[in-house]
C-alpha cells in the first residue's frame, strides 16, 4: 500500500471505505420463479408474494412478467371471502374451517389475512400466524398476513395478485379475511367466489348491528360462537336474520341466500358451512353464473389497474410535481377550493 503525496494513508483510503456496501441478494429470475411457484414451494411463494407487494419499479415490472407466465395456471381455486365485526371470531373460524379442509377433507388451502396498518405509522402487527397457529405448521396451509395500508375495503394492494400466485401454486382453496364490516366490503366482494359474513349472537339488536348493503353481499350468514349456553340465542338469531333477508330483492345467482349457526371451538357446523359452498359453486357453474362473476371480476381489475397506472403517470408529471406543494399549501389554509386545485393541477404540465 503506497501512501499519497501528504504521506497519509486514512484520507485517502477514507472514501472508499465508506463506499463499500453489502451487495443485496439478487432476485431470481422469472423463470426460476415459475418452477418454483408450479413446484408448490412455499419459500418462493412466499417471496413472489413479497415481489408483487413492493412499490419498487423493478420489482414491479418482474412481478407482472410473473403473472403473465404463471397466468394459465390459475382460476382453478374456490376464492372465499370471509368477513365479520370486530370479535366475532374471524381467525378462530378460519383456522378450525381450515384444519377440517386440510386434514379431512385433504385441501391445499392458502389464507390471506389482511391486517389494519396503523394510521400514524403505517405499521401493521400482522398476527394473524400468531392467532393461528395450527393451521399456521400444517403442510398443506399457507397464511400469508399483509397491512392492509390505505386499501378500500381492507384489501391489501396486490391481494388480488398474490391470490393468483397462490393459485398456480397448487392451492385449490383461498380464503381472503378482511379487517372488518363497512360498506367498502364491496372491494372483497370482488376478489372473490363465495362471500361469506360472520355475525354474533346476543350482541344486542343483531338486525341493526350490520348495514344492508352488507348482507345484500353476502352469499351467506353464519352465526359463531353457538356454543358455551349461547346455542339458543345463537338459533334466534338465526331466524330473524333468515326472516329479514326475505324481505331482501332475489340475488343476481339466483341463490337463496342461507342462514346458519357454528362453533368453532366444537367444531359443530363447520362440515355443512362448508357444504353450502360447495352448494353455491355448483349451483352457480350450472347456470353459468360463477363464469360470469368471474369475467366480470377481471374486467373490474383492468378499470383499477388503468385507474392506478394514470394516477401514477399524473404524479410523475414534472409540472404537477413542482406546482403540488404550493397548491395543497393553498388548499389546506382554505384559499383554494379542492375543485379548483384539482383543475389547476390537471392543467400542469
């Protein structure tokens, strides 16, 4: 090692130092992917997951081409969508319908749970394998829990991507859990094939406790937690829920919307829960109806995904860019009307 001409070795040798850097892993190729995913290796479904949930470019422009390879090797799974209040027993629900789809009836089953990030830091506590935790070791289980972020509905960003990577990974049932009951509900109504909402008995007026539109959605309601000396609340519940959706228009499958009751903890309900899903699915295949949803579902994701795409490109616009700070500054001390600056915005170039 030659010193410079100060004779001195640490100023010189200092900025390279400071320039070393560990070197990230590199992320496997599509194709090693694909192999992966169609090999049913939950460590690279897991990571394609990661991949597709990144804001990076990169890592979105590798996560679509992904897609695109994998894509024949979906649609083949029921797509259940399973929400509920707060308390009313969602992750219990799930993991004892869960353990009966894989150890009796012999499933491959995903879960994707989508928990509520925090609105200061945007951190989520993501313990849904915590909450889980049989279902979580099974080796025909995979749990995935993701910050829901700002998402409509309680549905993560690339919810509806990452079900389609479980598919082509050999999962023949998903579930998606959502946070929780709001009229957004509707965003997971359009993920998925069968919808179902979980409700409490006892609670107080059970038919004012859930907004309309939310059980207009619904393929089908389940009361939890009959069980413990709550199994007759739990049945006239039931009743007045069968009584008040008749007063509701027919479905658009032309399914008659059931009502039943469960208990998670004693298993009791869970086989014929699961039988009306399979009821609806081949109700629905008859008519031709489960192929239409489904059609209609992808056309739902191109409108957002060109939604999301202008979005994105009006932001990167160089004049929206420099005029945005003073016009949200104008906006929030009440000197210009949101309209007005959204014009003003559009008109930037």
């Amino acid at each position: 090692m030659l010193p410079c001409a100060s004779g001195c070795f640490k100023s010189c040798l200092a900025p390279s130092i400071l320039t070393l850097r560990p070197v990230p892993p590199s992320l496997p190729s599509v194709t090693e992917f694909t192999q992966g995913l169609l090999a049913g290796q939950r460590g690279t479904l897991a990571r394609a997951i990661t991949l597709v949930e990144s804001t990076l470019p990169q890592h979105q422009a590798l996560g679509q081409q992904l897609l695109q390879a994998v894509l024949p090797r979906t649609g083949r799974a029921i797509r259940l969508g399973i929400t509920g209040v707060p308390g009313v027993g969602k992750s219990t629900f799930i993991e004892a319908l869960g353990l009966y789809l894989v150890e009796t009836l012999g499933k491959r089953l995903a879960v994707l749970a989508v928990d509520p990030s925090s609105p200061r830091g945007g951190g989520s506590i993501l313990g849904d394998k915590t909450r889980m935790p049989r279902l979580t070791a099974h080796p025909r289980a995979f749990i995935r829990p993701s910050p829901a972020g700002g998402s409509l509905g309680g549905v993560a960003r690339a919810t509806r991507e990452a079900l389609l990577l479980c598919e082509a990974a050999g999962y023949d049932v998903i579930f998606v859990e959502t946070v929780g009951v709001g009229q957004s509900e509707v965003a997971v109504h359009g993920l998925v094939d069968f919808f179902l909402l979980l409700l409490l008995a006892g609670a107080g007026d059970e038919l004012q406790g859930v907004k309309r539109g939310i059980m207009e959605m619904a393929d089908a309601l389940l009361i939890t937690k009959a069980d413990h000396g709550n199994e007759a609340a739990a049945r006239r519940a039931a009743r007045d829920y069968a009584g008040a959706l008749h007063l509701f228009p027919p479905t658009a499958s032309n399914w008659a919307v059931p009502v039943a009751t469960c208990s998670a903890l004693s298993g009791q309900g869970l086989p014929e829960a699961w039988a009306l899903v399979e009821a609806y699915q081949a109700q629905t295949q008859a008519s031709g109806y489960w192929q239409q949803r489904r059609a209609q579902q992808q056309l739902q994701w191109l409108d957002e995904a060109v939604r999301e795409g202008l979005e994105s490109r009006f932001y990167a616009r160089p004049g929206v860019r420099e005029a945005l700070p003073a016009v949200r500054q104008q906006v929030a001390l009440g000197q210009l009307t949101p309209w007005a600056a959204a014009g003003e915005l559009l008109g930037a170039e």
